[in-house]
C-alpha cells in the first residue's frame, strides 16, 4: 500500500465518521419532531459543534494531502469530491438542528394535525443522505443516479404538504404559526434531499469524470 | 542600434515565423516502429503532433519515449544497426524518405538535452556556432541573432555582460537556457527537449518551465519528462508510453484528471508494478 493510500484511506474514515454523525442528527431530528421531544432537539443542537469540528479537520487534511500528495486522476477526483461533500454534510447537519429548532418551538403549543406527508420526506431525505453516503463508499455512480431521481418524489411531497398546511391557515388565522414551522420543517427536509443530490453528483464525478451538475443527466 | 540592424531584426522576425497554424498537425506517425538491431523498441506508434502546443512524453524508463522522441529529428541514426519503419512526417513530408537532408532537417528540428551541453567556449561563440555553419557571416547579422536568441531563451540579461566569458562559467539552469537558445539561433519549426530541467533546482527548472510556456506561441515543442506534475504544468497533451508502446494520448487535463486507460491511471498515481 502506497504511503498516500493510508492518507487517502484516512480522508475516507473522517468522511465517514462526519456522515455517521450527520446521519445520527437526522434520525434524532426526525424522532424530536414526531415524538415531541425536546431533550432529544437539544441534543441534537448540542452535538452540532461537533460536526462543525469534524469539517475543519477534513479541510484541513484534504489540503495537506494536496500540497504534500499531488493527486492525480482517481485520486485527484477522490479528493476533490472529498472537499465538495464535507460541506454538504455540514449543511445537512444545520438543518437537523433547524428541525429541531421549529420541533422545540411546536412542542410548546398542542399539535396543530397528525404529520402525514412531512415523516414520509424526512425518511426519503434520510435514506437519500444514507444512500449517498454508501455509494460514495463503493464509488457506485449507478446508486448514486437512483439517488439522484428521487429528488422528485421529495418535490411532489413538500409541494402536497404546503398545499395542506396553507388550507390549515386560510381556515384559521390561529394555526398560522403553527402550520408556518411545519412549512419550514418540510422545506428544511427538502434542501437535506437536495444535500444528498449534490453528494452524488460528486460520486458520479469520482466514479466516471463526469460532471453531471446542471445537466439533466441523472437528474 | 542602427537602421540596418532593425531592418535585420525585421527581417529575421518574420523568417522565424513558422507558418502552420496553431493546433493543425505539426508531426504525424503513423505505425512507427524503431529497432536497435534485434531489439525493437517501439512499436507501432500513431499520433498526431500539434503545431505551437507542448506535447509531454511519459511513462517509466526504457519505455521508448527518449527512442521516440529521438526518431523526430533521425539522432538514433548514429547508433549502428538502428533502423525504423512506417512513417514519421513534418509538415507531410517524410522525415526517414532516403530524399531528407538529416543536417537541414535537425535545423528545423532542435534538441536540448537532459544534461545541458554547451561548447567550452564563450557564451557568444555558442549561441553563434550554428549561425556561422549556417553561411551568416556579417558580424552584425552575429550580434543581432546571438541577442535576440538569448532574449527569446530568456537568458540575456543574465549573460549580456559577460558575452566573453566561458559558457562553462555559468550556472546549470543558465547552461541549459543557453542551449535552448543556441537551439533556437537557427531558427527551428520545432523543439525536442529530453528531461530539460531534470538535472537542475526548483527555481531553474520554473524557468525553463515559464520560457516553455513562451516559446510555445512560436515553436512546436515536444518534451521528455519523468515529472509528472511538470508535464502537467507545462504541457497541452500528454502521450503516455510503456514497453514501447503507446498506452494513452490526449488532452493533458484529460490524462491527469481522467484518464481512459487504466494503466495510464496506475501509473499517474503511482499504482504501479
């Protein structure tokens, strides 16, 4: 094994403690929201800093690997992925706190309705950041397409859910608040499914060299 | 300066001009192969040069591209029992057809060596020496050619006050500018360089590296590297060799970022053996 495998090998396990982490921080999110559980939020809020960490150090080790490496080819493309998905990670994570954030808000009135659509994003998004993150592991550019399209199923189900928490607040003005933080919530969800798409157009990028970004390949 | 020296210096610029438009096809090979008695050691070689970019030759040693790059300006022929087949053309016309004045053709086709090699003379009589073999005699026709090839090798004002002294005197990276612009003094179409800067520090070698970069608007080079990140730096494609073959040639983003052949990739990466 080359002395820079290791190093190449290292950047992949940071990469894939930070998604762990990430992916703990939907999961936790998700269950904030449906459980009506603050102490979970703030746990969640808490473990972001974190995540935060966990960015720098891969930024930091990424441009190491640059200066001292060189990489060429594969590797070139590994790293450069590795430096575009980090921070897509660390949005991901913000966002579960955002979630959190309006889940805190929520649990201090009664429930506006029983949540149908807005679980059923937020596992699409999280089995997307889950999947992403497995076809980063195998370079799959074929996982990482199936991914890629079901950006829309995410599209069809925020749109149908503020349709219904627009009706929630045209019948009374006192659900506004209340349907307003779902809306976001739904919003929030959606741009964690978006993360998940920009990751694998970076594994597509690695797997091919190809850039698929504003295209409409694979999207 | 003297109204006749800018009417030479006129003259002469436009004399250097090689005409092929950038990018048109400048060498092209077709299935060449090379042998040193017995030993055949390249095989089958096709690509096209392009007029006025850098061409990078790769891959690791005794792979053939010192052998190749030697073929475009016949300076294998004066090893015994070396003889090649198919075709090697310059602007089309056959560099190995028995017609081919080999003298004419290696004006038109320069060398700079890995080790830089100037006469022990002076800095003047080197940059000189192809010049007055060449007919000119006209001390300043001399004076004019020596500046303004010592300008293009970027090397003038550095040596412009010493044009006396012993070219042995210099540095390594002025030894080998000075070659490139004894090279140039004759006004060559284009430009071989095997391993230029290997022999030589960071600085010098980012010179030769930026005095590359400048010669390409005017001459077709072709250079020999086992740098793989000065081939990067310096060339438009790049053509990877191994065991006398030709693995891979294309764009030199394309080679370094992503390359089609995966023993192009183990070796760029340095995956190899």
């Amino acid at each position: 094994m080359r002395h820079f495998d290791r190093d190449i090998e290292h950047l992949k396990e940071l990469l894939l403690r930070m998604g762990a982490m990430v992916e703990d921080s939907i999961n936790e999110s998700i269950r904030a929201l449906l459980e009506r559980d603050t102490a979970v939020a703030d746990r969640v809020i808490a473990a972001d800093n974190a995540i935060d960490q966990m960015e720098l150090e891969i930024d930091q080790h990424t441009i190491e690997l640059i200066a001292k490496m060189q990489p060429a080819a594969i590797d070139l493309r590994f790293v450069a992925a590795a430096m575009k998905i980090t921070p897509e990670l660390e949005r991901i994570a913000d966002l579960a706190v955002d979630v959190c954030e309006r889940a805190t808000e929520l649990n201090r009135e009664p429930p506006l309705k029983p949540l149908i659509d807005i679980p059923q994003l937020a596992r699409i998004a999280q089995d997307m950041v889950r999947q992403a993150l497995d076809a980063f592991v195998r370079r799959d550019a074929v996982l990482a397409r199936q991914v890629i399209a079901r950006d829309d199923e995410v599209d069809i189900l925020t749109e149908r859910s503020f349709r219904e928490l627009l009706t929630y607040m045209l019948e009374d003005s006192r659900n506004i608040s209340r349907a307003i933080r779902l809306t976001f919530i739904g919003k929030y969800f959606e741009r964690i499914a978006d993360s998940a798409t920009n990751i694998c157009e970076m594994v597509v990028f690695l797997a091919e060299g190809k850039v698929i970004k504003h295209s409409n390949e694979g999207a | 300066m003297t109204v006749e020296t800018r009417e030479t210096r006129a003259a002469r610029a436009s004399a250097s001009q090689d005409e092929t438009p950038p990018g048109s096809t400048k060498i092209a090979v077709r299935d060449f192969n090379f042998y040193y008695g017995d030993h055949h050691v390249l095989h089958d070689i096709t690509m096209e040069i392009p007029a006025k970019e850098v061409t990078a030759f790769i891959g690791p040693s005794g792979c053939g591209k010192s052998t190749f790059i030697r073929s475009i300006n016949r300076m294998n022929d004066i090893i015994p029992g070396s003889r090649a087949r198919g075709t090697l053309t310059l602007d089309e016309q056959d560099l190995y057809a028995p017609s081919i004045d080999v003298v004419a053709l290696r004006r038109k086709v320069g060398m700079v060596f890995q080790k830089s090699n100037p006469f022990p003379k002076s800095v003047y009589e080197n940059v000189a020496y192809g010049l007055r073999i060449g007919g000119v005699r006209d001390r300043r026709v001399l004076d004019e050619l020596v500046e303004q090839s010592l300008q293009r090798a970027a090397l003038w004002d550095e040596v412009k006050d010493r044009m006396g002294s012993s070219a042995l005197a210099l540095s390594g990276g002025q030894q080998q500018r000075l070659c490139i612009a004894r090279a140039l003094a004759v006004d060559p179409e284009v430009l071989l360089m095997d391993e230029p800067a290997s022999a030589l520090d960071p600085i010098a070698t980012q010179k030769i590296e930026e005095l590359i970069y400048e010669l390409k608007s005017n001459y077709t080079i072709v250079i020999v590297t086992h740098n793989m990140q000065q081939a990067a730096r310096v060339s438009d494609r790049t053509a990877f060799f191994m065991m006398g073959k030709l693995v891979e040639y294309d764009e030199t983003n394309t080679i370094f970022m992503n390359p089609t052949e995966k023993l192009t990739e183990d070796y760029i990466t340095g995956r190899f053996g």
